[in-house]
C-alpha cells in the first residue's frame, strides 16, 4: 500500500462565540496527516493508487479547478510515489499563456513543480468530461492512464474515507463534515454508528448532493444543511473571512475558505441557535484544503477584501 493508515488527532475547540453553550465540540485534524496529500485527499487517493499500481498503470489523469485541492493532492501523491500526472484544468484562456498562468496560480505553480503536465479545456468540454467520447480524445492524446474523477470520489475514495472514524470516535453524538462531490461523508456515513448523526455542509448550491451520497451509503443517520455555502463553490464573504480569522485566534486551528471555513460556520451557527440538544457532543472533520488559502487570498486582494490570516 502506497499510503499507509493513520488516525488524526482530536483537538477540542474553545471558542468564545459558543462558550456559554453546553455543547463540547472537537475537531479531527485530517489536515494533519501530510503536509501535501492532505486531509480527504489522503483518504481518498489512497485506494486509488494501489489500484492503479494493481492495474501496472504509470500514468494518473484527473480533472480540477484552477486552484482544486484535488489537482495539487494528486500532483504530490504521484510525485511521491512515481506516478506521472495529467491534470485536465477547466478553462481554457489558462493555456494561452502557460509559464504566465503557472506563474500567477499558486495551486498550479504547486503542481507543475510536483511534474504535472496541464491540459487546459473549454467550459463547455469541461461539462462532458466523462463521456466516452472524451475520455477517449484524452487517451488518443496522452495514452494509456488510470482515471481518478473530479473530486477524487468513486467507491475505492469513499472506502478510504471510511478510515477516518476509528473506535474512540464513536463516543461523539454528532459528526460534520463539509462537502464537495460527497465522497468524504458518504464514508463518514458508513463508518458511523447508528446512535451518531452525521451533518454535511455543502459548498456548492443544488440538492443533487443527496443521490450522490445515496449511491454510495445504508445508512439514513445523515442530513444536509444547505445553508452555508455563501453563494455556492469558492464564493466567500467579509462575514465568512472574518470569522475564519477570529476562529483561528482563538483556537490556532486554520480553516480554508471554500469547505472548513463554511462548515464550523455553520456549526457555530447552529450551536448559537440551540440546534443541538444541551450536552451534545460534536466532532468535526477537518478535511484539508489549506493549500487554497493563497490563492484565495489573491482574489480577496484584487476585490479589496480583508485577507485570511
């Protein structure tokens, strides 16, 4: 196994927004586990690789934003365990001038030193990305290679994410986790026990998040709050980096601005609204993605916007 298992610790957050609450919150440091294949990424990827390897392939081909966690965790986790990389990047004004793009971009500056090559598509062909049609386009050009999908979510990522919870976990009344194609929490979901409730953030607008996870979970001991995701998928507010900042302060706990950062939110949130029944104890996931943060932070710069410290 190229990745080997590990457990994350458990911190317990004080913060000073919900102290008076009778509520014990945690958080599981999943960011923690690797300083570039961080968090759900390391869960996710770690099946994947073997798989690959099982298959004799050399190459991993995967798809992704500009500033995707997924495309700089798999830039890494091939770097580090010999796999060459593709990452098939959405928008394609990004390849007119590449060294310019790499340049500006740190996630894809990331990347690019981590040896991964670019192939930067339409929006349009970005929406057809797992038709065969354009898979095989893909192949026609770069050869054979081992499909990870965008997000990293197929049944080999949801089984990794299966390992987060371990055995002392199952003392917490409820788990959250924030979610983006659902891999991370429909693992959560089948790791938990029928006693626990599972809470999901979504960063993205849209209810299709509900028959992803369905396809993949048993388990009914879950909801979604949709409430928290400031407009959809790395759109962001002053309240929100305010908030990260001040959690940060306070706890020395970094949050990123497109998932952690929405989902302790939205936590906090409904913890000051008294959602939780008294004595209820939390444990959220931290699933990463702190590598987002400079990029982030240069669009918070371009609108004037306070940055995250």
């Amino acid at each position: 196994m190229f990745i080997e298992n590990k457990n994350s610790r458990v911190q317990q957050v004080f913060f000073s927004e919900i102290e008076k609450k009778n509520i014990s919150l945690f958080i599981k440091r999943e960011d923690e586990l690797h300083p570039f294949i961080s968090g759900n990424k390391y869960r996710k990827l770690k099946y994947n690789l073997a798989e690959a390897s099982r298959q004799k392939k050399q190459t991993l081909l995967t798809f992704g934003g500009a500033y995707s966690n997924h495309i700089a965790a798999t830039a890494a986790a091939g770097f580090e365990f010999g796999f060459k990389t593709i990452g098939v990047i959405r928008g394609d004004e990004l390849g007119k001038n590449i060294p310019k793009t790499i340049e500006e971009n740190p996630t894809l500056r990331f990347a690019s030193q981590h040896k991964m090559n670019f192939e930067f598509v339409t929006r349009s062909d970005y929406r057809t990305k797992t038709s065969e049609t354009f898979i095989s386009k893909l192949k026609e050009k770069f050869g054979d290679f081992y499909l990870v999908p965008e997000g990293g979510t197929n049944k080999l990522a949801v089984k990794g994410c299966e390992e987060i919870l371990v055995e002392e976990d199952k003392k917490y009344d409820v788990i959250c986790s924030a979610i983006g194609t659902g891999g991370t929490i429909s693992g959560i979901i089948n790791s938990t026990q029928p006693t626990q409730q599972v809470i999901g953030f979504p960063a993205l607008k849209g209810d299709f998040l509900n028959t992803d996870i369905k396809k993949y979970v048993k388990n009914n001991n879950w909801q979604l709050h949709t409430a928290y995701s400031f407009g959809g998928y790395a759109k962001v507010s002053k309240e929100l980096i305010t908030f990260i900042n001040k959690f940060k302060t306070e706890t020395n706990i970094p949050l990123d601005p497109v998932y952690t950062g929405k989902m302790m939110f939205g936590i906090v949130d409904l913890i000051k609204k008294d959602f939780f029944k008294s004595g209820t104890k939390i444990l959220a996931i931290h699933t990463g993605g702190l590598q987002g943060i400079d990029g982030m932070n240069l669009h918070l710069k371009k609108k004037k916007l306070p940055q995250i410290i």
